[in-house]
C-alpha cells in the first residue's frame, strides 16, 4: 500500500504539468516550424473476407478443419495465409474469403461449437496530414504538406519563436521530458530499464541515430510491404519521445523497443494485421503498447476483442483519443474503450486543444449514458520529436499526447519493477487519474476523470501509515538512510511524500510544514 501510493505521486510528478488549474481553449499558435497531425479516418469492410474466431488457440492444421468441417456445403472458399511474424505460432482467428453463398457459410460457421464470431475484415485508410497553424500573428495558413517533412527546431533549450496567450508571452519549450521533470526521475537513476514498450504506428529504422544501440530489441512488419522502416515519419516521431536518447529527448531511453508496423506507406491496414501483431504482443510478453491511430468505427468487434484480451494479459495500452474536437461525442477507438488509457491534448498553456476530441463514449450511449473520457490529458501541442532521418521537428495531435503518457508511464514503470510492486492496466490507470489536477474551465468530458492530485493519494496513505504506527513527523527523524526527494512545484499547496529504502515513508506539505 504504502509502494503504490509513492509511485502515485512520482506518477503526478511527471505527468503534473498538463493538469495545472487553467482556463480557456486552445491558443491556436504554434511556432514557426510546427505542424498538426490532422489524421482522417475511414473504414470498409474487404469484398468476400472475413474473420473468423476461435474459442481458443489452436494450430494451422487444427483451425483448418474446423473451417472445412463448417463449410463442407459451401465449394467456393479458401483460407487466406497470413505470412508475417505470427505465422507458426497458434492463433485464436482465421481469415477466409467465400466466393458463394456468403450469409449460408456465415451461419454454418457460428453453428461449429468452437467458433465465437464472424465478422467481416475491414481495411482502414489513414490519411495522414500535416498542416501549417492556422493562426499565426494574424497569417493564414491553409496549405498541407506531407509528415515525411524534417522540420527542424532551433537548438537552444527554448525556441526562439514566440507566441501569445491572454497577452502573455510564451516560449515553446525544446525538451517535452523538461517540461514534465522526467530529469527528477532520472536523477535516481531510472531511464527505462527492464520494459518492454511497443510501437503500432508506420515502423522505425533499425539504425536511427536519436536511439541507444540495442535498445530497438525487434522490428516486425504485419504489412504487405516488405520494408520495416518508417516511410512517412510518424512512427519515428513516436517512438522518439518514447525513448530518444539525442536530440528531441524522449522519456525512457534505455526501454525495449518493439516496434510494429501496422500501416503501409499508403496509410492502410487492415484488421487482420492487428489481430495477429496484437497476438505477437501478448507472446513477447509487452509491458506498454502505444497506440497512436484510432478510428471511430468501434463496431469492430474482433479488434475490440483483442485490446481486451491484451489488457487482461497486463499490457497497459495507451491510445489517442482523436482529433475531431471541438465537438463532443467524437471518441476514438479503442481509446474510448474501458481498458485503455485514453489520452487528450493540451497546449502549453494547459488549455485544452481545440482539436482534441471530447467525451462521453459513444457506444455505451444506447444504453443510456456514456462513460468518461478521455482518461488523461497531457501536452499535444507543438511537441519536438525525432524526425524520419534525424534531428528534431514539431507536430501537434492527440497521436503525439499518447506516447508522452505511454513514456512517462515506461519510466515510472521501471522506478519499480521488481521490488514488489504490483502495476498492471488497472492500478496505472488509477494512479494516473486519481493523482491528476482538475483542469478549472474544462469539463469532465474534455479532460477526463480527475481530483486534486496528490492530496488524494497522501491523505490515503496517511491513513494508512496510522493504522500501522509508523507515521514520521519529520524528515530529520529519518537517519542513515537514502532518501528519494520529490519536489512538486505547483500553484496550489500539494503534499509530497518522502521514501527511504526500507519504506518508511513521510507526508508534508511544499512548505515543509509537517503533516499533524
């Protein structure tokens, strides 16, 4: 108990900086060299093909009679071979294509005792954009340019560029990981060790220079491309504030990186492709799964079925929520999904983004009333990450929110593993959300569940520690040991909590006045 509420509030450490009390909407103002990630989605289902799934995991050989055992009145069919990383090992789907009398080999297929559905394979279209700020001391912007550009920053810790909110000025920070004092955690000597962290996005090359040797542990591609690199940049971009070690820092620079490429550089995919690298995800034993694509078709019950099925198996799975703000309702998947952690954008300003997509989830509605989301908000915004052929470039999006969470979460992950502490989907959501701040002028539907943060999390561990008597008044009492010091600086008088390593923990507030 006393472990889990200690990691809450290093939680809140390097997530706090999204969550300060704000007010408004998004500014609109970037610096000169940022581009949002305006990313469309479109789903259909494949003429004649669909998958079906199993009860369980079986073999080739196994899953195949079943097939031919349902469909023996059907004669035009076949079963699709799926060469990629996942092929030898048994899966829980196939993907077959009937040429005839598709609703008889349907129903004869969900008759088999082994069978749980059919559905339908859809293909989803990406299409990936970037696009000059629109507002810009008063220029207009409306051309579009692809994301394979390589925006390039300045080099000083701070862009030169300025821009304005409520007549203050502001500087677009350099280093995202800075500006959520991910140097305090590493400080203690914790970068990401010992994580396994997946990346479904459009792929990385196996010799990007923003990158530790021997970190990037696997590259696989589910595509019908033969290529595991990145052709349009933003996997890279992902992947960078997730564990770049040069230039555009990311958070966890000595995690494991597997990374997945699930998009062709024509921005397609298809169901199919994520059922069986989800299935790869669960073999390799993933502790994070980034996902920065979503759609708003969550009728795709088998991708569902599958995000469930990870989440049950300890991956913690963080999501873009979307970028169809302002508008609420517009939740995508599988980010709306319980499980996983959903993640909006904000500005540097802690406004939520305009664009950022808003709650509630909209496939619950029908059942009276939709839950809240997104999960958590964090900084979308004009966010330097690693480009396609090295150094740095800027874009905004929900999909560049998710891996700064997913990275924090990578490096608060290893600050713990193996000492003990149980972390699974659950408990990090809980810690990130209950130690969260309450955005003042959003709603809970635009920044998600929240409370006064840290508070929350000392008082529960204050009690905790009277029940057992070890309750420390002071942190001169606490001698001949290490003691890992978390300072949080914030507006308001937030609590911090003090560890040394035999576990005793102490309770005060930011001015050093002791917990009675």
């Amino acid at each position: 108990m006393l472990r889990i509420c200690s990691v809450a509030v290093l939680v809140f450490l390097i997530i706090h900086g999204q969550l300060e009390n704000v007010s408004g909407y998004e500014t609109c103002s970037r610096s000169l060299n940022d581009t949002e990630s305006n990313i469309f989605y479109t789903s259909e289902p494949v003429h004649d093909e669909y998958i079906v799934q199993f009860k369980g995991y079986y073999t080739v050989n196994a899953r195949h009679g079943f097939l031919k055992a349902s469909l023996q009145s059907i004669k035009q069919w076949e079963i699709l071979v799926r060469h990629n990383p996942a092929f030898s090992y048994p899966s829980d789907f196939d993907l077959i294509r009937l040429y005839e009398k598709q609703d008889i080999g349907i129903k004869s297929l969900k008759r088999h005792p082994i069978v749980i559905n059919v559905k339908p394979n859809l293909k989803v279209r990406r299409n990936l954009h970037s696009s000059k700020s629109k507002y810009m001391y008063g220029t207009v912007y409306n051309s579009r340019t692809s994301l394979t550009s390589t925006d390039t920053a300045p080099t000083s810790f701070w862009d030169t560029v300025k821009f304005k909110s409520r007549g203050l000025k502001r500087s677009v920070p350099r280093q995202i990981t800075s500006v959520l004092n991910a140097d305090a955690i590493w400080q203690l000597g914790f970068s990401g060790q010992g994580i396994k962290v997946a990346i479904f996005d459009t792929g990385l090359s196996e010799d990007h220079p923003h990158f530790k040797r021997g970190r990037i542990k696997d590259r696989t591609n589910w595509t019908e491309e033969k290529s595991k690199n990145d052709g349009l940049g933003h996997g890279t971009f992902v992947a960078g504030i997730i564990a770049s070690s040069q230039d555009c820092l990311g958070f966890a620079p000595d995690s494991d990186l597997y990374i997945f490429r699930v998009f062709t550089n024509n921005q397609v995919s298809y169901t199919s492709w994520f059922l069986d690298a989800f299935n790869y995800a669960i073999l390799k034993k993933i502790d994070v799964l980034n996902l920065s694509i979503g759609g708003p078709d969550f009728m795709d019950h088998p991708f569902v079925d599958k995000v469930w099925e990870l989440t049950a198996n300890g991956v913690i799975f963080v999501s873009a929520i979307g970028n169809d703000g302002p508008l609420y309702g517009t939740l995508n998947n599988p980010a709306d999904q319980m499980d996983t952690i959903g993640v909006g954008g904000i500005n540097y300003d802690n406004q939520v983004a305009r664009f950022s997509s808003r709650g509630m989830t909209a496939w619950e509605s029908s059942h009276g009333y939709g839950r809240v989301k997104p999960d958590i908000v964090t900084y979308g915004q004009s966010v330097r990450g690693s480009s396609i052929k090295g150094g740095c470039k800027t874009l905004s999006g929900t999909s560049v929110a998710s891996p700064v969470v997913a990275g924090a979460i990578t490096l608060l992950y290893s600050s713990v593993k193996g000492k003990g502490i149980t972390v699974n989907p659950a408990s990090m959501k809980q810690a990130l959300t209950a130690s969260a701040v309450r955005l003042e002028d959003a709603n809970m539907f635009e920044q998600g569940k929240f409370d006064v943060g840290a508070k929350y999390y000392c008082d529960s561990l204050k009690s905790a520690m009277n029940i057992i008597g070890i309750v420390i008044h002071s942190i001169e009492s606490i001698e001949n040991h290490q003691i890992i010091s978390i300072i949080l600086k914030f507006k308001i008088s937030l609590y911090c909590v003090f560890c040394n390593e035999i576990n005793n923990c102490i309770l005060y507030y930011i001015n050093s006045e002791p917990i009675p």
